[in-house]
C-alpha cells in the first residue's frame, strides 16, 4: 500500500471526512484520488474496534486514509499513534507533543505526520502548547521557524494550523505559509475553511511556494442530515485545486 498521500501534481491534496465506507469511495472518487478521507478515533471506545473499521476504509481507498484526533481533541493522542501503529496509513494528525511518539510506532517516514500548532494572534509566533496536559497550561508561544524546527526533530511532516477560524488569522497564515516554504515543510490549513473561502486560502500557500499543502475541509461540506460529507462539493475543492495548478 502506498504510504503518501497522492498530491495533485506533486503539490495539493484534500483532507475532508469521511461518515462511512460508502462515503469514502465517494469522496476518493470525487478528488479522483487526490484526497486523504479522516477517520475519527474520538468516535470509538477503543483501539481494536477503530483499528478493525479502518481496515476496511484501507480496503476502499487505497489507504488514503488520515487517521483523526477529533477536534484537535489532545487526549485522543496516544489512541491516534497505536492505531497508526498497526494501520500504517498515509496521514496522521497529531498534536504537537505527540509527533514523536506516533513517528517511532510507525517505523517508517513515509507516513505524513502533522503537529498541531494554535495561533497566538502575534504574527511569526504560534502556540505549541497543544498536548494533553500542555494545552491546560499557559500557552507557549514560539517563533515559527522554531517549532517547524522542534517538528522536524521529532520526526514531523508537516504544520496543522488550526483553529483558522477561516480568514480571521491571515497575516498569521500569510506568515506560516512563507516560513513553510523556506523550511520546506509541509502545510495543512485547519478550521473554517468552506468552498467560499478555499480558494483564497490557497492561493496564499501556493503563492509562497509552500512545497505540498493538504487544507482539511470538514464541517462546512458535511450534509446535516445525513452526516456525510458531499462528494460534489469535494468535487468543486478539486476543480479549484486543478485550475490553481493548471
């Protein structure tokens, strides 16, 4: 099984949530493969009964799978590592105190580990404190140059920058997204984002010469009454995607 992510042309892939297996063959289809599909382990009471459905999203997507915190929920950290552990999937996200752990489970770098960092409302500067018991303390700030450093060291793949809260932290993105490109460190925008806001919010990343950019598209393309993600409106993400990229 392939162990990365299948970037559109080497550069853009979508993270958006899949409600059941049918609905990740959907999504796959619709970003033709372009597309990790989240799996939530907040929504299982343990490691055996997440690690036995996912296995059967493996089966339906190629492992184009991103194995889900939940909200950024830090005390789902060490389930998300044991599970990748036997699962060995193509995304992982982690909170920032956890990419280490996640990274020597897996035994491999392929894998595309995110570290979760917060913004700080002070341009150049993120929140690192992300962990289960960090995120109870005072917020550590750091510069983000720094924490794309500390990610590395711990085997890290990539900047999760969330909450977003869409455009409302832009000169931070703006920032983030041109220190990403001069580390050459992946980046995947988190939070608020919709079909209104995407393409901007794409453009900035692209246009900073950020190296490959996996933005996660959640709640906004979710059918409220059915709880699936729509696969036309991950069709519409991955129109944009190719016309950026064309």
């Amino acid at each position: 099984m392939e162990l990365v992510p299948n970037y559109y042309k080497g550069r853009v892939a979508l993270n958006v949530l899949a409600g059941s297996v049918a609905n990740a063959k959907d999504i796959y289809e619709a970003a033709d493969g372009h597309v990790v599909c989240g799996v939530l382990t907040k929504n299982y009471p343990d490691n055996d009964s997440c690690i036995a459905d996912l296995k059967k999203y493996q089966i339906a997507v190629n492992n184009a799978i991103s194995v889900g915190l939940g909200a950024g929920d830090p005390n789902q950290s060490k389930m998300v590592s044991e599970v990748s552990q036997v699962i060995q999937p193509q995304h992982v996200n982690q909170v920032f105190t956890g990419v280490g752990y996640s990274r020597a489970l897996l035994r491999q770098n392929q894998t595309i580990i995110n570290g979760l960092v917060s913004p700080t409302g002070k341009v150049g500067y993120v929140n690192i404190a992300t962990g289960p018991l960090s995120s109870k303390e005072m917020a550590t700030e750091v510069p983000v140059t720094t924490a794309i450093a500390l990610l590395k060291d711990m085997g890290g793949s990539s900047f999760k920058f969330f909450p977003m809260k869409g455009l409302a932290h832009k000169a931070e993105y703006e920032y983030i997204a041109k220190a990403c490109a001069t580390n050459d460190f992946s980046l995947e925008p988190t939070g608020g984002i919709d079909l209104e806001n995407f393409e901007t919010i794409l453009d900035i990343a692209l246009d900073a010469g950020v190296t490959r950019i996996l933005p996660h598209v959640y709640s906004s393309i979710i059918d409220k009454d059915t709880g699936l993600t729509k696969p036309d409106d991950v069709t519409k993400l991955f129109e944009i995607v190719k016309r950026k990229l064309a």
